[in-house]
C-alpha cells in the first residue's frame, strides 16, 4: 500500500478537496464549498497551515463570530437545497462553544454542516490550557463534548490515524438524505500537527449523489387505498420537498389529483402563491384558509415534514388520517401516521401510479376555493397601509418590501414576530424564494444566514428581514457582507424591544414585563440609531418614516451595489389574525388572576390534542 506522510491538519484538508457531488441537474461540483473561520491557538497552526495550502481549491472565509459564521454555513447549505456544503473551524474553549448554537440550528433543520472545533491536547501534558474548562469527575472530557448532542456524528480526533474512518463517516451524516445534519470533528490541537504515513487512496476523488429511496409496496399499496377513499384530503408541503427537488413533481401531483397544498415554514416557495391550489400557511403561524381547511382533512399527506408544534398547532389540528411520506423512518411515524418511508420525489410519483385517475370530490374544490378567496379578502384588509398611521404593522411592511423586490428574491428571517407575518403574507414568484429558520428559532440568524444565501445564489437578490431585537444580539456580519462585496439589502423593523414574545407575555395573562424596553429595568431608555451604527460598519444605510418611503428605499437599494440598510418604527402590538392554538405552560397558581384563568383555558384547549 502506498501512502502519504501528512500531518493530520493536512490530511483532513487534502480529503475535503477530493469529495465531490453531483448535482440534481448532472453537474460536478466540490462538495466543500469553502471553509469558514476564527483562529485561535487551537486551530491556527495545524489547521490553519493547512487551509492555506489550499485557499486556492478550498477558499477561507473569516467571519467575526464563531456561531455567525457557522450560521452562515448552515444558510449556505440550505439555499444549495442541501448539495453543498460549508465548513466552520474554531480555536478552543468559547470559540468552539459559540458554534454548538449553529449546530443545534443545523440538527433541528436537518442541514449539512462541518464542524472543527479544536480541542485539549491529547498528551494532557501541558494541561491545563488557555480558556480549557477542566472536568474533575472526568478526566477525557471536554467543552466540546457539548456537541455531541447537537451532531449527527461526533468524532474527538486524539490520533492522526483516527481520521481514516472518521472522515468517511462524517461525510456519510452531511450525504444521507434520511441522517442529514452536522458533523463535528473535534481535532486535539497537538495532533493536529502530528504527522502520520496516510494511505493515499484515501485521497482518492469521490463523487457523492443524491439517495432516492423509494416507498416499500405495502405501505404504498395501504397508502394509496387511503387516498382514494379520501373525501377531503389535503397536502401538507414540508422542507423535504425542497431536499428532494420535488417542486415540480408536488404541483403535478396536486393538479392531477386536485388535492389544495398548505405549507411549513421550510415548505414555503414549493408551490408558488399565486398557484390556484396554494392555500397558504399552516399552524400556529398559519391562514384561516389553510388552518380551516386542514382541520376538515379526511386524509393529510404530509410531505418531508416533521410536523413540530407550530404545523400541528401541539397535536389539535389535524383531524384525518395523516400519511407520513418521510425519509426519514423515525419522522414518518410520528402522529400517529401511516408510514410512507421514501424520498419525497419517489414516493410522489408512486402515488399518483398508484391512485390514477382519482380526483377529490368536487364538493371539496368548492370549499377549497371559497376558502382561499376569503383569506385573500382578509389579507387585502390586513396589508392595507395607511401612511397617516405613525406605525405600520410588521405585515404593512412585509407586504411593502415583498412589492418592490424582484421576481428572483429570496427574503431572509428567523425568530420573533417576523416568521409568523412572512409565514402569512410573503408571496414568492419563484421556488426558493423563501428562507425562513424557524425549526430552533434561533435569533442572530439573520444577517449572517443572508450572507449564506448570496453565497450560494449570487444571481438572486437577498433581502433580510429583522427586528431590531435579533439584530441587537448579531450584527456584525454586516460587516462581514461588506468586506466579501456582497450585495444584499437588510430591512430593520424596530418595535423597541422583544414584541413577539411581549404578546404571548399578554396572551397568557402576564403583564408586560422585561421584553419592551419601556417595561425593562432601566435608567433611561437606548434610542439606538441602527442606520448610524450600520453605516459605521461600512453599509449604505437610510431610516425612513413610513411605508412609501420604505418603498422608495427598496428600490433604490436594488440598483445600488454592497449592502443596503433600511431602518422603519414599527407598531409591537399589532399582529395579523389566525393562526391555531399552540400549548405553552400557564401556571395553575398566581396572585393575577389573569394568569388563573389562561391556565384553564389552555387546559380545555390542550383535551383537542390527538390522543387525549
């Protein structure tokens, strides 16, 4: 056997660069986009060395915050519909800590992600190290065991050899449809610089490709039985959908079948809105269209989704038979669901061989029709601005922005009031012009998963949507965006202070406490200036003072080249009707009676829930 001698930092490096994919469309492509990364005395020197043999094949990015950066990867992946994907790298201690967030985010939404954190050394010699936390029950543990939870495969690197199976393995968790998530290789920092005598067939190139598992025949067989006696079957459209590149095949099949769609969050875009069976948004972030409909279902064919609380509003709102046609085994059980274990695309098309020449009743049309067109009545009613208003509602400005972007935008958001108003409002012209992270609702994703999605769509406008909340906690891939000559707009709704969570405060009999600045704790309230602050940062940046500025500001930020901030005062109390019921805990005992009686009301409210 011929081998190789590397040290393991290099070895790692020289293995990424020979993993290619094959995309949907029969293109080759570096599975490896880029790498990005902080360094620090646990990564500089052997995996730093390293990435700079390579920056021509492998380019390094360095970002400003270890959890940003690695958020940024995880956009990257999710707007290259997982056949990409971008790797974070980071010194020890709270550089490797401050990328366990990224890696919860990447799990919850099943996106590819590598992660090398570095680590202790191996030798123990010199231990304890700079910013090592030291564990005296256990002597081999360390910070970055809190990865291990938040991966779908963890590997501490205590030996060069160790990479052989180890790398391989990694690539098999960032690959596989059904395990897909992030992988972490937690390299010791002395072994980095290690050198071992590597066989060089490991470096041989491999091309990975896309899993398509199709459904087993009796659970097809059951499932399609189940769609043809359905009197009222509805679709819901999941993040799978998109994984599998299944948008076309989804609006075939319902048009044959003439079965309406509603959407998830990580859905959103695969039918695109316009689409006469789109009936909208689902769940507690949901339409009455949507939401009224599914809770008449007869049969839910739900596609590559997980069905977490905010789609199933906590188990109460679908009342059918629900057929789970998941890549995932241990998803396409939930609910109480009839499997349909295979990739969305796959089954997709087995289905409709399978059912024929059935379309639902007509009847069910009729109502599906009335249903959409009085949503749109009601939206119509909820979007209309008034400039005379001193704050529009964070729907007024959605509808705004989403007017004067163009066909191909993507719009990018995360947690707090926006992802239920987008959910509701945005319509996209194209597929894919939604991202939207909402699985662990991580705020700060924002600005620094725009940044992931113009790298991986550089044709395709971006325009982030946050509150001044979320942008608060991250802001500095702002500059970020500026120094890599992105051009992207970011629109910041200030409603002064945490509105969202200030409203389920209220809806839950609380009174307002600690998530408005003006009922925090303070000393004179921060009047931040955020168009100032970005400009500081090197951006164009405007606060305008009603929607028909912000309009104009859109506008203008399209046909201007770098990153763009538009700055609106928005109203925190205000939000869009509909929705379901979603369970949060209301405590049984208070002083506010309040608060009692949510409690009760939430319980009679929870004896809806499937199971009960």
């Amino acid at each position: 056997m011929n081998t190789i001698r590397l040290s393991a930092a290099q070895a790692m490096v020289r293995y990424l660069v020979n993993q290619y994919v094959e995309t949907e469309v029969g293109d080759e492509l570096p599975l490896f986009a880029g790498v990005w990364a902080i360094f620090g005395h646990g990564n500089v020197a052997g995996i730093g060395e390293a990435l700079y043999q390579v920056k021509d094949q492998l380019p390094t990015y360095r970002g400003h915050n270890e959890q940003s950066m690695a958020l940024a990867a995880t956009a990257f992946a999710k707007a290259k519909q997982r056949q990409q994907v971008m790797v974070a790298t980071s010194s020890i201690g709270p550089g490797a800590t401050n990328m366990i967030t990224a890696a919860g985010v990447a799990h919850v939404n099943r996106l590819p992600l590598l992660l090398i954190p570095g680590d202790v050394f191996a030798s123990a010699q010199p231990d304890p190290v700079l910013q090592q936390a030291e564990n005296f029950a256990d002597g081999n543990m360390s910070v970055n065991d809190g990865f291990r939870p938040v991966s779908r495969y963890f590997h501490r690197i205590t030996r060069p050899e160790q990479l052989i199976n180890a790398l391989p393995r990694a690539m098999v968790a960032l690959t596989d449809p059904a395990l897909c998530g992030p992988a972490t290789i937690s390299v010791c920092q002395d072994v980095q610089s290690l050198a071992f005598d590597f066989p060089e067939h490991m470096f041989n190139k491999r091309v990975w490709h896309l899993r398509r598992q199709g459904p087993d025949k009796l659970e097809l067989a059951s499932a399609c039985e189940t769609l043809m006696n359905a009197q009222k079957p509805i679709i819901v459209a999941g993040g799978g959908v998109r994984y599998s590149f299944a948008e076309a095949t989804l609006r075939a099949f319902a048009e044959q079948h003439q079965i309406p769609v509603v959407e998830t969050q990580a859905g959103k875009s695969s039918l695109l809105a316009e689409h006469p069976l789109n009936a909208g948004a689902v769940g507690v972030t949901g339409v009455t269209s949507a939401n009224t409909l599914a809770a008449q279902a007869d049969v839910v064919l739900a596609v590559g989704t997980r069905l977490q609380d905010f789609i199933s509003a906590s188990n109460t709102l679908f009342k059918g038979q629900v057929i789970q046609l998941n890549v995932q085994p241990m998803d396409a059980i939930k609910y109480r669901a009839m499997s349909l274990h295979s990739d969305a695309r796959e089954g997709l098309l087995c289905l409709t061989a399978g059912i024929g020449d059935y379309v639902s009743p007509q009847a069910w049309g009729r109502e599906v029709k009335d249903a959409i067109a009085a949503w749109q009545t009601e939206a119509e009613a909820i979007l209309a601005a008034d400039d005379s208003k001193t704050l529009p509602s964070d729907a007024q400005v959605i509808s705004a922005v989403n007017q004067r972007v163009a066909d191909n935008a993507v719009v990018v958001a995360a947690a707090g009031s926006l992802p239920a108003e987008l959910h509701k409002h945005w319509r996209c012209a194209q597929v894919g012009g939604y991202h939207l992270e909402y699985g662990y609702s991580c705020m700060g994703y924002e600005i620094c998963g725009g940044v992931g999605v113009k790298q991986a769509c550089p044709d395709r406008e971006v325009v982030v949507m946050v509150g001044d909340g979320s942008y608060m906690m991250m802001n500095s891939d702002v500059a970020t965006a500026v120094s890599l000559g992105l051009q992207m707009t970011i629109v910041v709704l200030d409603n002064r202070g945490f509105s969202c969570i200030n409203r389920l405060q209220m809806a839950t009999g609380g009174a307002n406490f600690n998530n408005l600045l003006e009922h925090t704790y303070n000393k004179g309230l921060a009047n931040i200036d955020f168009a100032g602050h970005a400009r500081a940062m090197g951006a164009h940046a405007v606060h305008v003072d009603n929607v028909g500025e912000l309009k104009q500001a859109v506008t203008d930020a399209r046909q201007r080249a770098g990153v763009s901030v538009v700055v609106i005062d928005t109203d925190p109390l205000t939000a869009s009707p509909g929705g379901a019921y979603w369970e949060v805990e209301v405590p049984e005992v208070s002083e506010r009676e309040s608060v009692v009686a949510k409690h009760h009301e939430w319980v009679a409210q929870r004896k809806a829930q499937r199971g009960y």
